[in-house]
C-alpha cells in the first residue's frame, strides 16, 4: 500500500525495511538542533563529534543542510548527516554539491541492510553530486556497488626532516636524492620567493584574485572562496593550541616586487608534525619549492612535513621538492550524473582532518587548559624598584652612579612605573621608547632563546636616573647589545625608530659619560643603535651602517600657508581631486575605527589584503599584529587613530596613526592601486589626515617616519623638514672597530661583485 505523504523513493526503502520490521521509516530531513539531540545517543562514545555539529551544520551558501534519519518509533537508529560546498566544474561552472559526513547505525540494527537503506534513500533523494572523502575498507565496495565512482583519490606526500631511525633516514636520502636535480636548478631562483605568516585570512578581494590564478585550472574541486576558507579555518571551534597559537595557520607566497600568488593554509599542533592542508595560487615548481624551504625554516622542531593533494600539477612539484608519496591514499568516491573529471582534492576537503583536532582536544584536555596572560596584572606603583634590583649590580662609576641589570621579563614588567615616570622627565620619544611599545615589543620577539633581556638601569643612590634597554646576543664570536624594539641584522620584527637611552633631561651628560665609561670596560662588545637620529655615545668608536631618511611636517602654522608652499602637482593629489570627486557626486567617507579589538583586528586584516594585493607581501605579519595589540592596550595616553576612506560603501583606503605628545605618528597605510587613473587615494586619505592634524590644536607635527614609496620617495613631496635615521654600532675599541670595518667593507665589495657575476651570467644564458 503506498502512503501519499511519503516521497515515492522514501517509500520504496521503507517498504524494504517494513518487510523486517513496520516500525522502522527513513526520512530526508532539515538537520536542526531538535534532530541533533535526539541523534546524539548514537555518539555516546564520541564526544568530539558531537561538539562540533554546531559549527559543521551551520546553515551556509544560503542552503539549510539535509540528513537521513532512520527512525523506529520515535527513537533515531539511523543517521547520514551532509555538508552544503560548492564545486568548481571542469568546464568553468559552479555547481551545489554536497559532503556526506557523520554515517552511523546503531549497533542493535547492523547487519539488516539499514545501512544500505539509508545511503540509498541519499543517493536517490539529493540531485546533486554527492562526495564522501576517507571512506574505510568495508564501506567502499558497498560504496561503488551502489553506484558511486571514484575517479581520483588523495594522495599522502611526506618529507622527512629529522630522521628518527634507520628507515626514516633511508626514506629521507631517496627523497633528498630525487629532488637534488631541481635544488641545483633553483638554487637562485628561491631567494627571489619569500612567505610571510599572517595573522589572519585574507580578504575576500584577495582570496578571489588567488582564486584566479589557482581555480581556473580545468579541475573539478571544492570552491575556496572567502566564505569557504572562514567557515572551514577561522571559524572552526578546536582551533586554538594551549599557548593561544591558532591549529590552522596562514601564510602568503610572493616573488620579489609583485603581487601575491599563493595562499598556504598549515596545521601544526606544536608535535612534530606538520602538514599543508590547503593551498590556494600558483603551483609552479619554484614556488613550491621556496614555500617547503622556508616553512621548514620557520618550524626548526617539526621532524616531517605532509601535503596531500591529488592534483597532477602539484604532485609533480612535490615530489621534485623531495617528498615521497606513500603507498596508502585517503580514498574518495562521488555520486554524480554529470560525471564530471579532473578532479582535484585537499586534506582539508576531508572531515578527518577537523576531526582528528577535536578528538585531542577532548582526549587531552590538559593540553587544552585556559592559558593566563600575566601581563594584565595591574603594576603595583608604591613597589621598591631599587630594592628590586639591588642584588643585580653589575658596575659602579667613579661619579658614584650605579648600573643594575633587569633580566627577567617579570622584572621588566614590575618596571613600568618607574620606567613611566622617567620617560616624563626624559628626552626619550614619547612613543617608540614608552614602555607600553617597548615592552610588547620584547614580548612577542624576545622568545629567541639566543637573546637574554639586559635592560642597564642607572641609580644615583635610591634614585632613578636612566635606563637603558638592550638585549644581548652572541654574533661573529662576540657579545652584542642590541636597543630594544629593533633585531637588526638579525631577524625580522616591526621597525621602531628614534630609538635611545631614557636620561633625566638634567644630567644627561654625566649619564652619557658613565654608560661610555662602563661600556668600554666589557672588553669586546658591540652595541647596535638602529634607526636613530642622534650619536649618544660620540666618545665611542663607531660606524654607520645604515642611513634612511624621514620627514615630518610641523602642524603649528595655518593649514593654508601649508598648501600654498606645496608644489601644484602635490596640491592636487593631496586635495584638489577629493574636491573633483565630490564635485562629480562620488560620496567620500572617512570614518575612525573604534578602539574595540575586534575592530582593531579586522582594522589590521584589512590593511594587510590592500598590500598582499600591491606589494606581494602583508604590511603587519603574525607577530607584528600581535605586537600592535598588546602595544595599544598596554598604552596611555596614545590616541590610536585607524581611519577608513570608503567611496560609497566600497573600502578603499587605510591609514593607521597614533597620536602621542602632540605628534601624529603615519605608521602605515594601503590603500587600492588602480581604483581611478587620475586619482591616488593613498595620497587623498594622506592629504585628510595631514588637515585633520591641522585642524587639531592638539598637534603640532605630523610624522611620516622613514621609508619610500614603490616607486619613488614620495614623501619628500608632502614639503616636510627632512629626519636622518641612522644605525650606529659602537665598540669597546679600537681593534674591534678595525676588525668590523674590515668585515663590512668585504661584505659589501663581495656583494657588489657577486651582483656583477649573476647579472653576466643571467645574461649569458
């Protein structure tokens, strides 16, 4: 007898199951929190899965996802739940498709064909193709047997970086072997790729100019747009390691001097492995080949690294890269009437790969423990610093001064209030040499184990008069003092300028001739001032290194003898083409950024896409967002300004100041390139915020600091007085000095000459 309020394919299984028993029907249904709960006895010894039906079920591409329920009475027996995507089809289109997920019977009904039953009622009952990745032994058979292909499956690539036995070292010297060839060949061509880690994903503009180069490629495969990416990588909820590190981590891929062309998605639970999971750009081989060197680089303490993939084109990078693919795969099977081809799968396409994060969260919880930062600790004002570090005396003066070391962090930290109230009496600037800027800094890049925090901190009996603060590093065999919130030479970290000593205006020469006297009697040291605009230490032998210029343009004078000095050319772009675009009708809006986080984060985000997009490279990397945070909440008395510019409701342009001491400092800013020939809206939003420091009586200087633009040095333009930044390194003496100056002028006719060299050979060829 046939039941007219059930779909005619719902009935055919029903018919089948009722032949064993009436009281069993299967359903396609909506996946609501009502049917979750009622599944969730089927799981009873799988917590992690049920945690993450939330975030999985979500409702997405504007579609609710489906299941199939198997019911007896009204207790569920039977559940296959699915997970809306996109494809990208070989023949240029986009079509719905489906992940099928979470497959269970419950084990008083296995064996009697209910299994069979409900992938039946699923693979008739959803007209669209049906994908299942990481299928096991037994279910593949029935899989095909039913009706499914498996064109392709995902393959397993590993490369051994630290073997662990005889096999691994075995394994790693024929990988090494067979990818010798292309190491030979791009021993030039890598240094011209660079990767950045970046602390968040990247724009939808962005991931839709990636998308270009990497999607249209004739592949069938799940579409990796903005949404996509979010969904499967930010908003996943096991996502965070105990020390606040992200599972999943972002990385762009550019040559030298262009635009971005990768996107390389990690996941690294700090235990030796790690493994790409997605990857979204170009695929040649000397890309590849840079971002496997430079990954292995950044993680020194992973012993292997996984990419699976099942993309020709990528599998033959890899290999050539000295990866070994393995003799297993992830097995893939797809229902589909179109019979689409090519396709092309990645290791976050399976949910094995989300699952294996949840099922250690709750099988390890301890290593999941709510990490406490102590740096939200309120500083207790009225504490002894002097009495703090008086067992750390390491000089005294014959003016009867005396030098303490501060080499904890801790310590560092119970000095900001006397560091506070001496940067007041100080010539020190007010922003890059607060304490709020200086302590982040050393937060976020002083976890090198090779530095040693080594802040000198100069008392006249119990009274602070100076602070000087530096790390120490062993270099060419000698002990170096770097300036905080510089690694010069060294590594790579923000750039912090108008750096030097924090001395009591009064006595700021005694000071100076103490910490030259103490400096001297080390022996063999070096001390490294970057990007400084004074010689502190005259008495000292030294050498420049490095010159770059800045400018800054005082404020204090009317905004129209301002404009009237500027070049014709230079008022234009500055103001003339906002009054144009205002006078054709466009709406020009700058609006500020709160200072919610949130807003400061997507702020930063946005900021790095622009310049992914113009100079191949974000602006702000991980750490460096990291930094900027930590830095504007531990501040006082900055005033962060992040303003937008949006043409409509289109963003268009960023620039991030923050103004301190009555200076307005331009600390970055990006901005859309080729958005009106006539019109560059980097120097329109700079043009706003040079009036708005005008207008504010609060400000008698706006500062660009140092750096150049993409094509020429358009600063110089703005009329600003010119600002010298200089990298100064002192000696304990003259026969260091000879020794380093020996050393440099090598490096830079070696240089010179190996310049020369390439550049007649590249010739040659």
């Amino acid at each position: 007898m046939v039941n007219p309020d059930v779909p005619i394919l719902v009935q055919d299984i029903s018919t089948q199951m009722t032949a064993l028993d009436p009281n069993i029907h299967i359903s396609v249904e909506a996946v609501t929190p009502e049917l979750l709960k009622q599944v969730q006895s089927l799981y009873a010894d799988e917590p992690y899965k049920v945690a993450l039906w939330d975030w999985q079920f979500k409702p997405r591409l504007g579609l609710t996802p489906v299941a199939v329920v198997a019911r007896y009475d009204d207790e569920v027996i039977g559940f296959n739940g699915t997970m809306p995507i996109l494809l990208a089809t070989h023949d240029g289109h986009q079509v719905e498709a489906i992940w099928s997920c979470d497959f269970i019977v419950d084990a008083k009904y296995r064996g009697k064909g209910l299994g069979g039953a409900i992938k039946e009622t699923l693979f008739r009952t959803v007209h669209k193709p049906i994908m299942s990745l990481g299928i096991s032994d037994s279910a593949y058979p029935l899989l095909l047997k039913k009706g499914g292909k498996s064109p392709v499956n995902l393959s397993v690539y590993h490369r051994v970086v630290k073997p662990e036995n005889i096999k691994s070292r075995i394994f790693r010297a024929y990988s090494l072997l067979r990818a010798l060839p292309l190491q030979i060949m791009q021993r030039r061509i890598r240094h011209s790729i660079y990767i950045e880690e970046l602390a968040h994903l990247p724009s939808a503009t962005v991931i839709e100019y990636l998308w270009g180069l990497y999607g249209k490629s004739g592949a069938t495969q799940v579409v990796r747009n903005y949404e996509y990416l979010h969904w499967r990588y930010v908003e996943y909820p096991f996502n965070k390691l105990p020390s606040g590190q992200s599972v999943h981590r972002f990385f762009s891929v550019a040559r030298t001097g262009q635009s971005v062309a990768g996107l390389v998605v990690v996941r690294y639970s700090g235990q030796g492995a790690l493994e790409v999971v997605d990857y979204l750009g170009c695929v040649d081989t000397d890309i590849i080949f840079a971002i496997v060197r430079q990954l292995q680089a950044r993680f020194p303490h992973v012993s292997q690294i996984g990419w699976n993939s099942s993309a020709t084109r990528l599998a033959t990078a890899l290999i050539a890269c000295g990866f070994v693919r393995k003799s297993y795969a992830s097995r893939f099977v797809v229902f589909d009437q179109e019979s689409h081809h090519g396709w092309c799968l990645a290791a976050g396409d399976s949910d094995g790969d989300f699952l294996r994060d949840a099922r250690d969260y709750f099988l390890q919880p301890e290593r999941h423990q709510k990490r406490i930062d102590d740096d939200s600790e309120e500083l207790n004002s009225a504490l002894d610093v002097y009495g703090l570090f008086r067992k750390n005396r390491i000089y005294e003066d014959k003016s009867g001064l005396n030098f303490f070391v501060v080499e904890s962090d801790n310590d560092f930290l119970l000095l900001g209030d006397a560091w506070k109230n001496l940067h007041e009496r100080s010539s020190a600037n007010s922003l890059f040499m607060s304490w709020a800027w200086q302590y982040a800094w050393w937060k976020v890049w002083g976890n090198n184990e090779r530095w040693q925090l080594s802040i000198i901190v100069i008392y006249d009996e119990d009274t602070l008069l100076g602070i000087v603060p530096v790390y120490r590093y062993y270099k060419y065999g000698l002990v170096h003092y770097q300036f905080l919130g510089n690694a010069w030479g060294i590594q790579q970290s923000v750039r912090s300028e108008y750096i030097g000593p924090l001395f009591i205006r009064e006595r700021e020469t005694e000071l100076t001739d103490a910490f030259e006297r103490y400096f001297s009697h080390l022996g063999f040291a070096v001390l490294v001032i970057p990007d400084t605009t004074q010689d502190f230490f005259s008495k000292l032998p030294q050498l420049v290194v490095r010159q770059d210029k800045g400018y800054r343009v005082s404020t204090e004078g009317a905004f129209a003898d301002y404009t009237s000095n500027l070049s014709a050319q230079t008022r234009l772009k500055l103001f003339g083409r906002r009054r144009q675009l205002i006078e054709k009708g466009i709406e020009l809006i700058l609006d500020k950024v709160s200072d919610a986080e949130n807003e400061r984060d997507n702020f930063f985000s946005d900021l790095n896409s622009f310049h992914l997009i113009r100079w191949g490279k974000p602006c702000f990397n991980r750490q460096a967002v990291i930094f900027h945070l930590g830095m504007l909440r531990l501040s006082e008395g900055f005033e962060s300004r992040m303003s937008r510019l949006l043409i409509g409701d289109q963003l268009v342009s960023l620039s991030y100041n923050i103004d301190v001491n009555r200076v307005s400092y331009n600390l970055q800013s990006g901005y859309i390139e080729h958005f009106d020939k006539k019109t560059s809206l980097g120097t329109l939003h700079m043009g706003l915020e040079i009036e708005r420091s005008f207008a504010n009586k609060q400000i008698d200087a706006f500062d660009f600091l140092a750096g150049q633009g993409k094509v020429e040095d358009y600063k110089r333009h703005y009329r600003g007085s010119s600002v010298t930044f200089c990298t100064r390194t002192y000696y304990t003496n003259r026969l260091v000095w000879f020794i380093y100056s020996l050393m440099l002028n090598s490096k830079s006719a070696f240089k010179t000459l190996k310049g020369i060299w390439r550049s007649k050979k590249w010739k040659a060829l």
